[in-house]
C-alpha cells in the first residue's frame, strides 16, 4: 500500500453516487478499508521509475509494485497497465481471475 493508492481508495468508498443501493453504510465502508490497511504493507517509493503507461495516474501502480517487490499486480485494467515503456519483467499484470487461475 502506497499514499496514491490510499487516496484513490478513500476517495472511491466516499464518492456516494457509486454507493446508492449498497448494502454498506459508510461507516461499514470506512470499518472495511481499516481491516483490509491492516493487513497491506505500506511501501514508500524511493524512486519515480515513471513507466509511462496509457494513463498517466497509473504510473504510480508499478511504481509500487516494483518498490514492494510484488510478484504480482492484480487488476481488471490490463490493457493499460501492460502498455508501458518501461518493462518490468518481475511482475506480472493479471486480473483476478488470472491470479485465481494460476494459484489453483
């Protein structure tokens, strides 16, 4: 877990226009994203590698990945999070049904 990425979560579970109908109240919300912190290690990033993906918000995303020694990246936005310059070998953009996949 990084700042950026913190941001976009708490920015993400306080936008009510995309929670109308939802089970969670917002307290469950911010209850859930506490547990779910607990559990990720916070990685500081020492150096911007700037892989210069599609969309310039996701740059931080690798950045992390790479500054956690991830082995892994897991989203539904491939596409772009593949499309970089820079490659970096060591971790592997899967969705999570890959990751399912691959971890049976």
């Amino acid at each position: 877990m990084g700042a950026a990425l913190l941001a976009e979560y708490e920015d993400l579970l306080g936008r009510e226009s995309i929670w109308r109908g939802a089970r969670l109240t917002t307290t469950e919300r911010e209850t859930f994203l506490d547990i779910f912190l607990s559990i990720c290690q916070w990685t500081r990033i020492y150096y911007a590698w700037r892989p210069n993906l599609r969309d310039e918000a996701d740059n931080h995303l690798m950045e992390l990945a790479v500054a956690g020694q991830a082995d892994y990246l897991v989203t539904r936005n491939v596409r772009d999070l593949r499309g970089g310059e820079l490659k970096f070998p060591r971790v592997s953009v899967v969705t999570p049904t890959q990751l399912v996949k691959e971890q049976q």
